[in-house]
C-alpha cells in the first residue's frame, strides 16, 4: 500500500509517522524547502486544555481539545522517543479577563471550574498525559493584589491561574525533521506543489515541480494542506458540513537579556486579544482577530522596549470551525 499525505506541517507529519509506524509506505508532500516551516513553527505553541473557549456553552470545543493535549506528549514520546521531561515547556498559563470581554468574570470562572472538573476526569491514572503535571488541582482566582502586580487593573478584572503549559514549537519541529529523515518508510517531496487529486486506478496527485509539471498515483491520500486545501476538497467533492471563518494572527517572539524578569504565560479571554508565552529566557505574544490585540501585545510591547530584548515577527493563520478550533 502506498499513501500519499499532502502537507508536510504538523499534522502531515505525524500522520506520515504514524502510517509508517503500522509499515506503510508514506510519499509525503511540501510546496516549501523544509517539512514544517510555517504555521507549525510560527506559532505560540500552546497545548490548549479547553480553558480558553467560554463561547461555546456546549464544551464541545473543550472536550475535543483536551483529547489532543492529553494525547500530545505520549505520542511525540513514543514516535520521536522524547520522554515528557525532556520538551522544553512554558511557565503554566494564567487566564485574564479583559474589560472589554464577552464573558463576566463570573461566566469566566464557572466555565473554567467546570472543564477542569472535565480534565480531572479525563486525566485519572493518566500521570504522565501532560508533560507530567498534577491536574488534579483545581484553578483558583489570583488575589487582587497578585492580579495588579501584573496588569493594568482598569484592564485586566480577574486572573486565574491554570496548569496549562506550551511547548517550545520550533525545538520540536527539528526533532520531528530528523525523525522522518531517518524514516525509511517516509519519502520526503520538497517544493512539490499539489494542485489536484483525481480518480484513475487509484488516486492520481497532480503536482506542480521544479521540473514542471507531475502526477503520482495512490492507493490513499491524505489532505494536510493548509493552503489550497478547500480546493482540492471542493473538487472532490467534499464540502465542510458547517461555515468556516479565517483570521490571521500577528506575534513576536524574543529573547531577554540576562537577569530580566520574565513576564507571566497569559492569555485574554474572551475576544479579540492575544496572549504571552514565557520560556525559560524567552517569550512570545501573539494576538488575535481583526482588532488586534488589546492587551496581551500592548503589555509586552512596552516590557520588550523597557528591557532592551531582540527578538523576531511572525505571523500565522487559523482556521476557525463553528465549535472547533485547529492549529495546523
């Protein structure tokens, strides 16, 4: 059998590691020069809980999310054999409710009290799920006098600390290239362009090369692609079963000098704002939505100026699914 994954991101790639695992043989796909340049790598790197979706009453995002992170480092552990203490992690998250946000501090705090209830639950007898972490603890409200050591107290309403943690996205997108560069059964395709998928006597991908133009045929294809992957879709005949909204995020990474204090892993809920993530000596902050983002970016703009820091831009998109949400 031979299967073709279209993408060579973060999900084409574990895909293509875990096809190989089972002994199939994997041709896997990138317009780029490297397998996960992009969004896998252009991105905060958090390995989300459910804390953050207090818009959807059902939970359902929740749920689908907390699937993903208790599953996160036992699959990197067994594929890359990287032991969950070796991953370079972020100081845990704390969750800070904007002044501006669609949700109360109430609403806030009952909605995170009950995923954690869904977490706890979900992570029994699972000790070493994530990254090692005792999630049994319940969150709890920062006091005031913690809350306004930390942020505007005109902005910022309340703050709760999590056990949500990130990863280091760009250390781990190195370990998974040498992974599936030492994979006999992966066949990595480089700056293959893929243009269509269409019947024959398997499945024919039609690609676009520097040597022009090819078609390879497939018993199975997988579609990882960010770009172009509603119109391969579309001319199969697969249409999303619900609308799908689209929004780019701006962030900036940098590393402090020596002796800095770092700031707090923060993220503002619920609306168009943005979050910081502390690494050991380093940070990132990201915002999100079309009105950018009000105070996450702002904070640390101001930090990053006043500390003298370098550091680097990047930019990612999203897809957003009514009730999902997926880094890809």
């Amino acid at each position: 059998m031979r299967v073709g994954v279209l993408g060579g991101g973060l999900q084409g790639c574990c895909v293509a590691l875990s096809l190989a695992q089972h002994d199939i043989d994997v041709t896997l796909f990138d317009r780029n020069n490297k397998l996960l340049s992009r969004t896998a790598v252009a991105n905060e790197g958090k390995i989300h809980l459910g804390y953050m979706y207090a818009n959807d009453p059902s939970h359902s995002t929740a749920r689908m999310m907390m699937r993903g992170a208790l599953a996160f480092a036992p699959f990197f552990a067994r594929h890359l054999g990287l032991p969950y203490e070796s991953m370079t992690v972020s100081r845990p998250a704390a969750y800070v409710v904007h002044r501006d946000s669609q949700r109360t501090p109430e609403e806030v705090s009952h909605y995170i009290a009950a995923v954690h209830a869904m977490i706890r639950d979900a992570s029994e007898g699972r000790r070493d799920a994530y990254f090692g972490r005792d999630l049994s603890d319940q969150p709890r409200a920062w006091t005031t006098a913690q809350r306004e050591a930390e942020f505007d107290p005109e902005v910022a309403l309340a703050t709760f600390a999590t056990p949500e943690v990130a990863i280091d996205p760009v250390a781990l997108a190195q370990s998974l290239r040498d992974r599936i560069g030492a994979d006999r059964r992966i066949d990595v395709r480089l700056n293959h362009e893929v243009l269509s998928v269409e019947d024959s006597d398997g499945l024919d991908v039609s690609m676009d090369t520097p040597s022009g133009a090819v078609r390879e045929r497939f018993d199975h294809v997988v579609n990882a692609l960010w770009d172009g992957r509603f119109a391969i879709n579309e001319k199969r005949g697969l249409r999303p079963n619900r609308p799908w909204l689209h929004r780019l995020k701006y962030g900036v990474s940098f590393r402090l000098p020596a002796g800095a204090d770092l700031p707090p892993s923060a993220t503002f809920v619920s609306g168009p704002f943005g979050e910081v993530v502390s690494y050991g000596a380093a940070a990132l902050a990201s915002g999100g939505g079309n009105a950018g983002s009000h105070g996450a970016i702002r904070a640390v703009a101001s930090f990053s100026r006043s500390a003298g820091v370098e550091g680097r831009h990047c930019q990612r998109r999203r897809h957003r699914r009514m009730g999902q949400d997926r880094h890809l």
